[in-house]
C-alpha cells in the first residue's frame, strides 16, 4: 500500500510539472511586441485619383468561421475557404476605399493558417495598418472536447485602405478584472486601433475598435476611454469611430445611448426607432456596430448594413459614404 502511495504521488507531481510546463508554454507569445503594431504598404497597385466622396465600412469578420464562432463544433477548411470567397465577392462589389475589421486572423490554425488580412488587401488595397491583440502558442477553447482546440492564434484588428495611411496607434484598453489568473492568460487584449489616413491632402482620423463582450462594467470603462480619444481628435481632425461596440442599440441603460445622445456625432445607417440590426447573421436581432464621425468636418451622404455578405460571420458588416467639408 505504501509503494502504491508513493507511486501515486509521484505520478501527481509530474502531471502537476506537465500542467505548469503547458500553461506557461501555451500561454506565451509567438511574436515581438514590435510585430504589434505595423503598417504594410504595397507600391504596386494602381492609386486611387482624387475624388470628393470617399467610402468606409466595418466589419467583424469572425474570423470567417461564420455562426460557428466560438463554438465547439466541427470546421472544415471549406467553411472558411468559401466564407472567404464569399467576402472577397461582396467587398469587391460595394468597394470601400477603407475597410476597419475586427476578428481578423494573420496566423492561426482555427482558420488554417490563411492571412485574412493579405488575402483580402489583395483586391487593391494599397495600405494596410494592423493590430495584433491575440498572440498565443496554444489557445485551449473552446475547453471541450480538445479536438475542437483553437490552437495556435495570431488575430486581430486591421484597417485596408486605398488612400495612405501615414500613422498608426495601438492602445490596449482595460482588462475584466474579475479573470481568473488561468483564464486572464489566454483572453485577448481589447484595443482602440487609432490610424491618419490621407484624403485629398486632409488627414482623417479613423478609430477602430472592438470592445468587450461578456462583462458589462470592464465594457463600460473601455467605452469612456474610446470615448476620450474620439473627443481629443474630433477638436481637431475629420474622425471617424467605428468597429464592435458589443453595446445593443436598443438597451436604453446601455453605454453606447451616451454617444447617441451627442448632437455633433452621426451615425451612420441608423435609425433610431428602428435600427438596422448588425448581428446575429442566422437571424439578425441586435444593433451593437457602428459608424460614428464629426459632423462638423463629415457630410454624411448615404449608409447601410451589408445583409449582401450573409453568414461569412457572425455579424454584419455597416457601411458609409461621405464628403469631407
């Protein structure tokens, strides 16, 4: 019985040593910080000539994995090949002059390894600004079964652009305090994407961002944080402020009425007693994408949810176009 004992607790220990090993190991980056935030310019695509309306569209784009988003089911590589071409089809028909994503994977074995963010600017956009606020060996969700692992993820938030884009921040917002330490290790850092892009000489703020989903008071501060960033440039640049808001239009406790509510701020493709619902793509019942800009430098011309790109995500892309004044 003693040498049962033993050999139990010796077996104990090193699945205990196994565990930490892979945590650490799985929860560690697989790129520089430098790699974080880039800006990639492409020379050989033809420039757009000077015109006086521009467009803009967001888009989470789920990655591609359509209404099986986070869940733990079987995905084949059809699913995001098709979803892709899908994409590629309907971007290439409204042709946005910039397009802000979130969700987008660079490197990861959930989406096969595919860079969704090249495959895309491969319709001309010449300029593409990127953040990345997923960098994991190992990302073990969903937790079960294992097969349905996401495993290696580099993802993230970018902006394709056919004008020049001349700078770019990346501002990692708050984090759910209320994490467990374990599971705080693999969550993925919610960002405020901040780019100039040049329009006809004037340089154009666009925010992109994607804020948190499941903890109400952690997606409140990030709002007030985007929301002092959107006010700072607004003073002094044409700026837009787009992305996944995961705040639902038609919650009136909800904390994106306070941007609603500013007489100077649009928003595009809305209406406020019946608004264009952005997700779910099955059966879309929820407003929580946007478009807002200044409308003392912006005119607004005319906008639209995308229902064109049906369930190549989970959400609905919102799209707008503009004049500067």
């Amino acid at each position: 019985m003693k040498q049962f004992v033993k050999y139990f607790f010796r077996i104990l220990v090193l699945l205990i040593i196994a565990l930490v090993v892979f945590y650490f190991w799985a929860s560690s980056s697989t790129l520089d910080e430098k790699e974080y935030a880039k800006i990639i310019t492409v020379d050989e695509f033809t420039k757009p000539k000077n015109d006086s309306i521009f467009s803009i569209a967001t888009y989470n784009i789920g990655y591609l994995s359509g209404m099986t988003n986070n869940r733990a089911v079987a995905k084949p590589q059809s699913l995001f090949d098709n979803n892709l071409q899908k994409v590629l089809t309907e971007t290439k028909k409204i042709n946005p002059d910039i397009i802000a994503f979130q969700e987008i994977d660079y490197d990861a074995s959930r989406s096969f390894h595919v860079n969704q963010e090249e495959k895309i600017a491969a319709l001309g956009y010449n300029y593409r600004a990127r953040t990345v606020n997923w960098d994991e060996r190992y990302l073990p969700f969903p937790y079960w079964p294992p097969s349905m692992h996401f495993g290696k993820v580099i993802s993230g938030q970018s902006i394709l652009s056919k004008y020049l884009i001349k700078n770019q921040e990346r501002i990692v917002l708050q984090r759910v305090e209320s994490e467990p330490f374990y599971r705080d290790a693999f969550y993925l850092e919610r960002l405020a994407q901040i780019v100039k892009v040049e329009l006809n000489d004037k340089e154009v703020v666009v925010i992109n961002i994607h804020l948190e989903a499941f903890d109400k008071n952690t997606r409140v501060q990030q709002f007030e944080k985007v929301l002092g960033i959107y006010n700072k440039y607004a003073q002094d640049y044409p700026t837009i402020l787009l992305g996944d808001f995961n705040s639902r239009a038609r919650d009136y406790q909800a904390i994106i009425q306070k941007i609603f509510a500013m007489k100077e701020t649009g928003n595009a493709a809305f209406n406020f007693q019946n608004p264009p619902n952005t997700f779910d793509t099955k059966k879309p019942f929820e407003r929580i994408d946007y478009i807002f800009y200044t409308k003392n430098s912006i005119e607004y011309i005319s906008g639209k949810v995308l229902n064109e790109f049906g369930q190549a995500s989970d959400h609905l892309p919102v799209y707008m176009e503009f004049r500067l004044k």
